[in-house]
C-alpha cells in the first residue's frame, strides 16, 4: 500500500486527527514539494540530482517521501547544485 493510500484509509477512520497530523507537518510537506518542483524544474532524476549534492539517490527518495528529515546544510547543497538559494521565512 503507497503512502497516499494509507493516508486516505486513514483519513477515512478519523478525519479530524488526520488533519492535525497534517497540519503538524505541514512544514515538511511544503519542502518535499518544492524538492520536487525544483527538481522538475530542472528536469533531473532523483540520481542526476544526488549526484549533484553529493549525496545518494536514496536520500533523495527518502526525501521526497518524507522518510528523511534534511538538515539546512542538505537544503543548502540542493539549492546550490539547482542554482538556486535557499530562503526560510518564519511567520
């Protein structure tokens, strides 16, 4: 069962706690996805990407399925290998 799967039986059973377990991780959520535009953006594979940042593509997976919390020192390298800078904005 994929991870989405399992958050929608989930979220079926008790919609409410679902949401604050979301809501908890909201933060991480918003960096996988803009791991995973940049990524896009860019048109690399997650090994293309590794490769750049010097890291494997199974910390890459990883990241993007959550499975891996980045340090900012991570978050810098894949910034630098798209071309990008990192930008944290607290609210």
């Amino acid at each position: 069962m994929t991870q989405a799967q399992e958050l929608k039986k989930e979220f079926r059973k008790d919609p409410v706690s679902l949401r604050a377990k979301y809501d908890e991780l909201e933060v991480e959520q918003q960096l996988i996805v803009a791991l995973l535009d940049l990524r896009e953006t860019q048109k690399l594979t997650q090994v293309e990407l590794a490769r750049l940042v010097g890291t494997s593509q199974a910390n890459i997976s990883k990241f993007e399925n959550g499975k891996f919390n980045p340090s900012v020192a991570f978050l810098k390298r894949v910034a630098a290998a798209c071309g990008v800078k990192l930008n944290v904005y607290l609210r």
